[in-house]
C-alpha cells in the first residue's frame, strides 16, 4: 500500500510577545487585524515578515560573507530598473571618453522600449522612466542588460544594439534566474510585466502571524514639549497628537523547501564547485533560521522598541506534507491568570500531540526551546537543523 515518504522541508513554529507594538499598519495607520475564532486578533502579514528577514542586521552580515566567500551579488526590489539601467549606460559612455549627452537620443529609444517591457500592458502607452509594478532584480542583472545594449564597432563608434530582438532571443532562451542573488532564491520573483526575467519559484513559504488570543487596538495619546517655549516660561505642548497600538502573544510559521533552495542556488552560482554550493546553501539557511527567530518587523521600532526574542519555538525536519498549527488557536487562547504565553505553549504542545496521533509525524527531526520535552538552545537548534537537511541539499546539486 501506498505511503507518503518523508519530505525535506524545515518547518518552523514561534511563539513571540509584543507588547505595545505598532509593527505593521494598515492604511488607516492602525495595526492589522483579522477575524478568527469568533473574536478580533492583530495580524502581521507575511511580506512585512519577509522585508524584516531580508533587511534585519542578522541577515546583512550573512550577505557581506556571502559576498566576500561566494561572490554573492545584492538583490534589490525596485520601480526604478529603467533609471538603473541608464545610469550603468552613462558609466560606459564615460568610460569610451564619450560625452552622455550627445547619445540622448539613442540611449532614450532603448530605454523607452525597456520601459514599456516594465510596464502593464494598459499603461505602456506612457514613456516615462518610472516601471508600474515592483520587480525585484540582482544587480548583476541590471549589469547584464546595459552590457548586452551598449557596444562599439570595429573604430570604436558607440551604438546600441536592438532592444526589441535582444528580449526575443533572451525570452526563447529564459536564461537569466537571477545570477549570483541568494535573496532571489530564497524569496523568489514573479512578474508580469518584463519577460527579459525568469520568473524563480519561492522555497519560503510564510503565514501572517497573528496573535493567539483577543487582542484590542488601544489609543495612545501624546504631546512633546517644544523646548524654546519652556525655555521661555510659554505653557502648553508644541504638539499634540495620538497613535494606535496593540499587544498580545503571535503565533509565526514559516516553511522553507529545502530541495528548491538548492536548485535555485546551483542554478545561479554555477561557478561554485559543489562543495562551495552546499557550503553556501548551508550558510543561507543557518541566517535565515537565524533571522526568522531573532528579528522583528520594523514599524514603529523607535518609539517602542520592539526586540523580542520568542518564548517558545518548535522546528521540524522531514514531514511527508507541511503542518501549519494555527489550528492550535482557532479557538482564543485565555490567560486564566497564568498570562498567555504558558497557555498558548500548552494549546501548541496539545495540537502536536493530536497531530502524532492522527497523521504520524512522518519526521526524521525535531527540536524546540521552551518545552519540557524539547529544550535546545538556539544555537543548536539552529546548527542541529542544518545538518538534518546537508544530505537533501547534497541531493539536489546538479547530475544527483
């Protein structure tokens, strides 16, 4: 008979406190919401859980050894690729002892086909240098286009090569996925608008946190004090103002293909030998293991000082299918004196163990901080992880 076989996914379940927290906002400026189990939780969504990932202090020192260990080359999120592009053209022309403005018109017939490539299909009548949605990018992509526009005849005269047929033949060959950009491989890309760039499947799957109990937007409200007013004995505040805000214990889950990140990988940095690719998936994963537990969502950090480390975390190696727990806490969670978090754990260790009972964990690993049964530090829990999933990323190199 037919069994599911063990997965090579890293599942990772925290439970973290906020407290008076404005960490992500809706477009009212208050803090986002959802409805579930009968009662109102605050919400934090997963792309503000990405940005956090990818732009926390954790994460950026991992991108400089990449960059110093791999050749690893930054991606960025932007509208502005046309401007980029154009900048990289000046750079050249500059560099053949040319003047930019005599190669205007030139440069702007590349670039306003670039920019319709860019755009949506009903706004590509306008030519401005402004794209109409996000495309993340490496920047050894954006390198990659000025090099394949711009070029010099046999006596040196600069021209620039036709845009329109270059896209053609780079779209039948769809070889760009995003060269050299751990950042693309862990959080994927999909466009549009642009068909120059391979769409790159995301190995990170992320949930909204939210919290786990009934949580209320509270008001606060607020004044500073001018100080050349009190200097000068003038009573009352230089402003006045109020904020809302929100607090309660967040469940976070977030699942990461193992296999997929390493094809990713190898397929980009393809001067890597395989010891070098295996080297810097496993690094990859470590920072975001790392990332993920340690770091918080930006919005209003500096006027509360939300770094929080989780209370409880829970992570799994090998699972035949994914397991999401906010199952755990369909139903409110409810302090019954004890404050949230010991009964949030309590509901989170009852749905694991229901979960066991009812489908088998189908697991080669798992490993926690803050439960009696399963109390790593975060270290090793970390580590310990990585090494769990070597043999998978060995197993998705190129030729396996």
């Amino acid at each position: 008979m037919f069994k599911p076989k063990p997965g090579a996914r890293i599942e990772l379940h925290i439970l973290k406190s906020h407290a008076a927290s404005r960490l992500n906002r809706d477009g009212t400026d208050r803090p986002k919401t959802m409805y579930m189990g009968g009662c109102r939780r605050l919400r934090i969504s997963s792309q503000a859980e990405k940005y956090s990932i990818r732009t926390s202090e954790i994460f950026k020192q991992f991108l400089a050894e990449a960059d110093s260990k791999y050749g690893a080359i930054r991606m960025v999120r932007t509208r502005h690729a046309v401007s980029a592009i154009k900048e990289k053209l000046t750079d050249k022309i500059l560099s053949a002892g040319k003047e930019p403005r005599d190669y205007q018109e030139q440069m702007g017939k590349a670039l306003a086909t670039f920019n319709r490539l860019f755009q949506k299909r009903k706004a590509a009548q306008e030519e401005d240098i402004e794209a109409t949605q996000l495309v993340a990018f490496s920047l050894a992509e954006i390198e990659h286009i000025a090099d394949i526009v711009f070029s010099k005849d046999r006596n040196g005269k600069i021209q620039f090569n036709d845009v329109k047929e270059i896209v053609k033949e780079l779209h039948r060959e769809r070889t760009s996925a995003g060269p050299m950009s751990v950042e693309l491989q862990l959080f994927g890309r999909f466009t549009t608008a642009f068909n120059y760039l391979k769409n790159i499947d995301a190995p990170l799957s992320v949930s909204h946190g939210f919290t786990v109990h009934e949580a209320r937007i509270e008001q606060d409200y607020w004044t500073a004090v001018d100080d050349l007013n009190q200097l000068a004995g003038r009573q009352g505040g230089g402003h006045i103002d109020s904020r809302s805000f929100g607090a309660g214990i967040f469940y976070h889950y977030y699942c990461l293909d193992v296999p997929l990140l390493s094809r990713n990988v190898a397929q980009s940095f393809t001067d890597l030998d395989e010891a070098g690719t295996v080297s810097l998936i496993q690094d990859l994963i470590s920072a975001f293991l790392y990332a993920a537990l340690c770091r918080n969502p930006v919005g209003g950090q500096s006027g509360h000082a939300n770094h929080d480390m989780p209370g409880y975390a829970y992570v799994t190696y090998g699972n035949a299918f994914p397991y999401n727990a906010q199952d755990a806490f369909e139903n409110p969670v409810t302090s019954r004196g004890e404050g949230y978090y010991v009964e949030a754990k309590n509901a989170f260790a009852s749905w694991m163990d229901q979960r066991s009972k009812r489908y088998g964990i189908f697991c080669g690993y798992e490993q926690g901080m803050g439960f009696e049964d399963l109390n790593s530090d975060l270290q090793t829990m970390v580590e310990s992880t990585v090494e769990e999933a070597t043999s998978a990323i060995y197993g998705a190199m190129p030729g396996k």
